[in-house]
C-alpha cells in the first residue's frame, strides 16, 4: 500500500524560539520532514516564528510563515491556503502539539475541514493527562509508579499524606519538566505544590512516589499503519531517576540491561504504543527499572512525537527517524521504505550498533547568576553534545572533550577537585559537572561503593571510570621515551587526548603527537552504518578511532580505514559544537549554506561537528560528515587525512573561530577572512589603533590585567564604566560599574574566573542608541551591507537580549551615513572575506564602534529570512574566490518592519535576577514583521526600552 491520494497539501507545525527543553532538534526533524514530504511531490506550508533556523529558509517549504505560533496564525493561514488537506504536528516539539489541540478545542480543524496525521488528539490528550494515561497503564498491565492526580491545593496535600515522602510533583501539559519538582521535606510541599499546578495550562498535577536512585531507560518507536512495530534505540541514562532525562547523561545502546529485561521492556513499549491510539509515526517511551537482581520495571511516560531522545537516536544510529516518522504519517508502510543507510535493506530493520554513544548535556549556569545549579526533574541544559566510540570510555571521554568548558577529558589536565567535602557535595547534590567529580572522587581514594551510595550510578559505569584512572596513574610513571606502543595505544582507544597523556608524561602534545606517529598509532575513521556491518553502508558518516594493526596475507600490517579519500577538490567546514547561550542554531545556519554553497562551486564538502540535535550534522547534508570533537587533535587528524583546499572556520562562531590560531601555525589555509585579520579585530588595542588611524570614533577605553591597574584607569575614564574580558563569547562576564567598589569587587570576581585575561575597561556611553551592521566584503575590497539594524534597547543591553529593528526606524541620515561608511572603511582595513559584523554606540549624531567581528553573526540568518536573500550563500562563494560581491544582484524584499525578539528562559530559575545588561541571557529569538511604527507590538516594546538595564 503506497502513500495515500488524498494528500496534496499538508501544515506542519514547527517549534517556535528556542528555550530551554526545546532546542533546535526541532529544527532537524521538521527540516527532514520538510523534505521527505517534498520528495513525494506535496506541497508544504509550514508555520515557525524563529528566524535562525534551517527550517524556516525559503528553500525548505513552498509557502513560509513567520509568524507567531497562536491559532489566529492558523487561521490566517487555512484562509490563505484552502487547499490544505492535513496537519502534522509531532515534528515541532511540545509547543506544536499544544497548538495542534488548542486548534481542535476551538474547532478550527473541523471548519476547514482539516485532517490531523502522525498522531491523534486522543494519543496526546491521553499521553499528557497524567491521570488517563494511569488509567490506561493499569487496563493493559504496565506498572506505573503509586501515583494520584490533584487539581486543587487542598487535593495535593491530601495525596501528600496518604503516600509520604520523598514525592515527585509532575505538571500537566508542560516542556522539559516545567513545574516538576522532588520534594524530600513536608515544610517544601506548599511551596512546590503551589509551583507545579501554576505551571500547568491546565492546573493540573500528578503526585509520584518518587522512584529515586532506580535506572532510566528510554525507547525510541516507529509503527506504520499496518502496526509494524520497530525499535529503533536503547538509551540508557547514566543518571539514576530523580534527574531529568534531558539533564542526564545518556548512552546508546543500553550498557547494563539484561538481555530478559530488555525485551520485556521492548513488549511492553510497543504495547503501549499501541494502546495510546490508532496512529502512525515516531514515539518515545520511558522506563524506570529497579537496581537490584529483581530488574523490575515501571512505566514513567509515552511522548507520541519526535524528541531531543529521537534527533540523539537518529545520529547514534544513522537512521533518519523524522523523515521516515513523516512517510509513515502520509501513508507509506516500513516495509516500503528503503534503510536510508544501507539503500539495500529495508526500513523495518532495526538498527544495530557496534559502537557506543554518550551524550552529555551542555549547562550555562555562569549566565544566570544566583541560580539553582542542581540537576531535577527540570530540565536545565541549553544544549548537549555526543561522542561515538568503539567503548563507552572512548565515547566518554569524546564527550567530554566536545564540551568546550576548558576541560581535555575526564582527568589528567590538573583541572580536577581536590576538596573531600566540594566533591561528596557534587555527588550528593547532582552537579553540572558530576561526570568529572566522578573521576576525582576516585583519585581522591573515595572507594566506589560509597561513590554508588551517594550517586546510584551503577557499579559498572563506576568501574569503567576506575579502570581510567588506573590508566593515568600507570602511564604517570613513565616518561615520553620509555612509554611503550601498548600502554599509548590503550590510553588512546580509551579516549585520552594527546594533551591529557602530555599531562601525565609531563611533556608537550606536540611530543606525544610525534611519538604516535613514530610507532604508527593513527587514528582510523569507521562508517556509522545501522547495521553492525552486516550490509554495505553507502552513506558518508564518520567517527574516529584506534584500533590494533592485522597483518596482512602479504606481510603489510595496517588498522582498517572505512573512509576512503576522493581526488576531488574538497572544503571543510568547523561546525558550533554545543548549543549554548551566545552561540546557538544561527551558526548552524550558516554552516549549513556554507557547505551547500560550497557544494554548488563544485567542492566535496566535509563537516566537521559534535552536536546531535542539529542539521549540521544530518547524514546528508555535506558529502562527508565527521561526527567528532571540535578539538585540535582531532580536527588536525582529519584534515591530514582529507587535505582539503582549505577550511572555512566564519561560519561556525566562535568555537571554529578559536582554532583559527593553530591552523594557521601549522599551515593549513583558512578560507576567508586570514587568522590575522581575526585576531586583529579580537585584539582591542590593535583594533582602536586601526580605528585611530582612519578618525574613527570610540569610547575612551584601557586594557587593566590587575584591580590596581584598573583602578588608575578609571581616573581617566569616567564612571559608568563598561568591564568585559577578552576573547568571551556572548557577553560573559561583561558588566557596567558606577563605582571604584563595583570596579574593584567585579575585576577581582574575574581574574579569579579566567586567571591571566585581559580586561578591558571602556567608558560606557549613557543613554546611547545601539545598532548593528551585517556585511559582505570580497578580497578586492568590495563591501555590501546586508542590512543595519537598530536596537529598541539603549546602549548597554547585549545586542542578542536587544529586540533589533531591520531596517533602523529614527537614526537620521548623517547617523547612517557613518555607519556605511565605518563599516566599509572597517571592513576593507579588516582584509575581511566573507562576513562582517559591526556594532554602534550613537550619542548626540556621533556614531562611535563597539566592536567589529569578521564572522557570520547571530543576526545573519535573521536578516537573510527578512530580506528574502541567501547571504551566507553569497559570503560562502566569496570565501572560497569563486564570486565577487559586484557579481550578485542583491535585491532585499521587506515591506515594513521586521523586529528580532529574544526570547528567554528564566522560567527555569525562578530565584535570577532577571534584568538585562552587558552579558547575554536569552535563548533564543522570534521575528515579528510589523507594516508601520505605529503598531500597538512595536510601540509596547519602545515604552518599555529602559525597564530592564541592570548596571
């Protein structure tokens, strides 16, 4: 039975701005839903208020709107487009599915005469009202935890003394554990009751006698409309129940499930599957088991849609589970479906994996000052990346080093706790950084029954950490000339970096690197396939390893290498890494339409990227995906490997941007803007020299490395006083002071952060209006500005918490004058080739510079989405010398306003303080498009410009 007939024309719903709970693995499901439903030929409208994301480009779907997810959006839409005949709603996250029965409460389905596929509003409704899907649990025999419903305080506290504590307080209808709490103390219930019921649309909470310290797993699902079931993944979370899985860290496949569980298990979710409702796509089922000989198992939740859990599983396994999701939901059965790996086998095979996958998550505490840091039952990372290993230890340790915290690995950079009672509280208290404390605690001599005690992390994860650390301690007795093949080989297919065996040699990387190759020990690249190798994989997707030499029957002694090197001319592009605050999906963005402008001049394309949740890193995206750190060593092993023309390091913010450096050094060529042009933008004195010498104005600044220091400067510059570190991403650490004991209290807060930085100390233009420039310039000079916004927020307020106005609505024509005259003055003294970023602090019809960065922005993506123009496109082809910036024919489209609206997360620390200033906060950002200044949205967001600035 192929797809149905009677479905031209299908909505789909996406997930709006990213908070935290809902990242941009929206973003690669909807965008491969986008084109799976484009290769059979159907028309697609999709609905997405955020500008920086892939989905939203105009290539993705035939009709966009950008517009804010409400169902007067809907409506407005299902009038404009009488000919849609579906919606699917399971590839735009929880905020879709809300919308999804908020449209068929009101009815609006019905009146156009709208079908829902993928999932039906009986599976939601059943899956999200905790006291129905309870029901359910117990008509089909799946155990569930003792649980009750509550809707009223009164209810609550009654279920509070019936059961005792500890209690897991759930809420209704709510993302990423918003209103979920454990209570342990009666005296927090009131407080935390209250909480949960606010949180939930419908004021509704489920009570759970909490199952703290019993193992999480999670299934991922597909069923077809004949009710094939397959199993695409096991995860299991390294974290015990109690943290939430989005916060946990997490493995694929299950490591320490017995195989007479795992298919109870297996039973009992697709059970469940089925029993929720007659539908067909993806689902994501939970799991708590008990740690003991017994293995119980209890059912925690079913989410009929795609997931975080389901964009990890898709990369962990190589199996698309979006795109077929979408092919099931319009009528396809598994058996029809090509294996989308393999090409030779089918869809209703299930993967296998002979490798090992960890996820860790990715916190920015440091941005939310005051914050809870201990990891809940609500979710509290802003992104997460994934190792692929032969071992969980070489899986960990890639994890670890993917994260981008100044760590190089589990141990062995001097970087460790050595404190008794800071690490038993790590443990106790989950931390951020508990995957690190572990490994302390063992070197400290905490034996690992009382690590499992505190933790409930089971003994074998424990024991896998130990055996690292008996491996650091034994390479530690050896120096860089006595350490043999075997011991150094070990200590690399366990994931040790080259820095961290330099650790414990006491001696350079470079030297370990030169001893690898000296005793021939090279990484080799293997194919995630599906399917343990069993059937030929076609698909060009990576990861790195080490492995033992095979002689061969002709005497030759080599390691298998599965990627075998093109003669084609090749570009590689550095990927973001994690997701986090400062640094999210709009470099995604463009890495992205770098590698597919790349691929129109005629290049191989080779991405290199660690970050599971985003298109990036889809199989086929780039003609090679390395899926591995963003870190030297293994960066510098590929492009030995590869030797492509060159690497494209702007597009992928400021983690590529670091390494510019080092590639530099070892001869490798940027594509773009040089490593000097960069760093002499990075470099303040330099750059305010370069500003000088062409009368450029700035605000009077000095550059202080102790409080002593910066205290003199402050005689010279004038209170307010704006500090900031350099080289930092997003703002950290900014602050404006108005007094010597502010100053001296913030700079001493920040050299004891960041040991050796340079701080630089401007004199902060009060009352200033800020704006932004975007621009393209080419080797011979040429400079187009893309667009200059201006911002709604005064100077002072970090460009990405501004709402940023495209074009400028009151700067006058002498203010913007100079600003396309700083900015191509700027960026031809920069060299730059590719993308500009130039900001502005405007006082009395002075525009003076804040700061030039010759990279693609934050604003990039925004500005091409309001202007109809493919600009990272353009740059990508100027980069690589194929265009000039007089060979385009810009022609911007934009009537009115577009208005980039941050949007925050601060729902998730109740206890922050919520102003804006210097150092960034939000998550992620809407578009708003208004016809005139006088719209009651625009005029709302002026009037409050000035409530937020937190000196």
């Amino acid at each position: 039975m192929p797809k149905r007939q009677d479905l031209k024309s299908i909505l789909i719903i996406g997930s709006g701005p990213i908070v935290i709970g809902q990242a941009c693995e929206f973003d690669y499901s909807g965008s491969q839903s986008l084109r799976s439903l484009r290769e059979d030929g159907i028309e697609t409208i999709l609905i997405n208020s955020n500008p920086a994301t892939i989905m939203t480009d105009p290539s993705m779907a035939d009709h966009i709107y950008l517009l804010p997810l409400t169902t007067k959006s809907i409506i407005q839409i299902l009038k404009e487009h009488p000919q849609i005949d579906a919606v699917l709603p399971t590839m735009g996250g929880q905020t879709a599915l809300n919308l999804c029965i908020e449209a068929d409460d009101k009815g609006i389905w019905k009146d156009f005469d709208v079908k829902l596929i993928g999932v039906d509003i009986d599976a939601i409704n059943i899956t999200e009202d905790r006291e129905q899907f309870r029901e359910l649990m117990l008509k089909i025999d799946v155990p569930m935890a003792p649980q009750a419903t509550a809707t009223s305080f009164l209810k609550g506290k009654e279920i509070a003394q019936e059961f005792g504590f500890p209690l897991v307080i759930r809420s209704s209808y709510t993302l990423g554990g918003a209103g979920a709490s454990i209570v342990y103390d009666p005296e927090d219930f009131d407080k935390l009751l209250r909480r949960g019921l606010e949180a939930s649309p419908i004021h509704e909470v489920m009570i759970d006698k909490a199952m703290m310290g019993w193992k999480e797993y999670e299934l991922e699902l597909l069923r077809d409309k004949n009710d094939n079931v397959v199993i695409i993944c096991s995860i299991e979370n390294m974290d015990p129940m109690g943290i939430h899985t989005g916060d946990s860290i997490t493995v694929a496949p299950a490591m320490t499930l017995s195989d007479k569980t795992f298919q109870k298990m297996r039973d009992m979710a697709i059970k469940m599957m089925r029993s929720i409702g007659d539908f067909e796509g993806g689902c994501n089922v939970q799991f708590a088991v008990s740690p003991d000989e017994k293995e119980d198992i209890i059912a925690i939740e079913i989410n009929p849609r795609v997931s975080r859990s389901s964009a990890l599983a898709s990369k962990a396994t190589g199996y698309p589970i979006a795109k077929i999701a979408t092919k099931l939901a319009i009528g396809y059965t598994l058996d029809e479906l090509d294996n989308q790996i393999t090409k030779s086998t089918s869809a209703l095979f299930e993967p296998t994996l002979d490798y090992v996958i960890v996820k860790i998550p990715r916190w920015n505490f440091d941005k939310f000052e005051g914050s809870d840091r201990t990891l809940g039952l609500q979710m509290k990372a802003v992104g997460e990346v994934m190792g692929i290993g032969r071992s969980f230890q070489e899986a960990l340790h890639k994890a670890t080093q993917s994260l981008e915290i100044k760590r190089n690995g589990l141990g062995a950079d001097g970087k460790g706790y050595k404190d008794y009672n800071l690490i038993i509280d790590k443990l106790t208290n989950a931390s951020w950084d508990r995957v690190f404390a572990i490994y302390d605690a063992i070197a400290m001599g905490i034996p690992l029954s009382k690590i499992y005690d505190i933790t409930k992390i089971d003994m074998w994860y424990l024991k896998q950490y130990e055996e690292l650390y008996h491996l650091e301690k034994e390479i530690s007795n050896y120096t860089i000339d006595t350490l043999d093949r075997e011991l150094l080989l070990e200590a690399k297919q366990k994931g040790y970096g080259d820095r961290q065996i330099a650790h414990m040699l006491d001696c350079l990387e470079s030297q370990v690197y030169s001893k690898r190759e000296e005793l021939n020990i090279n990484r080799v690249y293997k194919l995630v396939d599906t399917c343990a190798a069993e059937f030929k994989a076609q698909t060009p997707y990576y990861y790195s390893t080490f492995e033992n030499e095979v002689e061969t029957a002709d005497g030759n002694k080599l390691a298998a290498n599965e990627s075998v090197v093109s003669d084609k001319k090749k570009i590689i592009v550095l990927g973001s890494g994690p997701n986090r605050i400062g640094q999210g999906i709009e470099f995604d963005y463009c890495c992205v339409h770098g590698v597919l402008a790349a691929s129109e001049c005629g290049y191989e394309t080779i991405m290199i990227n660690c970050n599971p949740e985003t298109v990036s890193t889809d199989f086929d995206t780039a003609d090679k995906l390395y899926f591995e750190p963003v870190f030297w060593e293994h960066i510098y092993d590929i492009i030995k490997h590869e030797k492509p023309e060159g690497v494209i390091v702007q597009l992928g913010g400021q983690t590529a941007l670091k390494l510019a450096e080092k590639l530099t050094k070892y001869g490798i060529k940027i594509l773009g803007t040089s490593f000097e042009a960069l760093d002499l933008a990075e470099d303040r004195g330099s750059f305010s020299d370069l500003l000088k010498r062409n009368n450029i104005p700035y605000p009077e600044f000095g550059i202080a490395e102790t409080a002593d220091e910066a205290l003199a400067l402050a005689e010279q510059l004038d209170f307010p006083i704006l500090v900031r570190p350099s080289y930092v991403l997003g703002g950290q650490g900014m602050k404006i002071v108005i007094n010597k004991d502010e100053l001296v209290e913030h700079v001493v807060d920040l050299l004891k952060g960041m040991p050796g930085n340079k701080l630089l100390l401007d004199h902060y233009l009060d009352g200033a209006i800020e704006a932004e420039a975007d621009a393209i310039c080419d080797a011979d000079g040429n400079v187009y500005i893309i667009g200059i916004m201006e911002h709604i927020e005064p100077c002072g307020v970090h460009s990405g918490d501004s709402n940023a106005t495209l074009p400028a609505f009151n700067l006058g024509d002498l203010v913007m004058q100079q600003i396309k005259d700083h900015t191509h003055t700027i960026a031809r003294e920069l060299k730059t080739v590719g993308l500009i970023n130039v900001q502005f602090a405007i006082k009395e019809d002075v525009v003076y510079i804040i700061e030039a960065n010759p990279r693609a922005s934050r604003t990039v993506p925004f500005i091409a989405k309001a202007y109809k123009e493919p600009y990272v496109n353009y740059a990508t082809k100027v980069m690589l010398g194929e265009k000039k910036v007089t060979d385009f024919k810009f022609n911007p489209q934009l009537e009115g306003y577009a208005i980039k609206q941050p949007v925050f997360s601060f729902n998730k620390f109740p206890n922050v303080n919520k102003k804006l200033g210097p150092e960034m906060k939000s998550t992620g950002e809407s578009i708003l498009f208004i016809d005139d200044l006088k719209d009651d949205q625009f005029y709302d967001l002026y009037a409050r410009r000035k409530m937020y600035l937190s000196k």
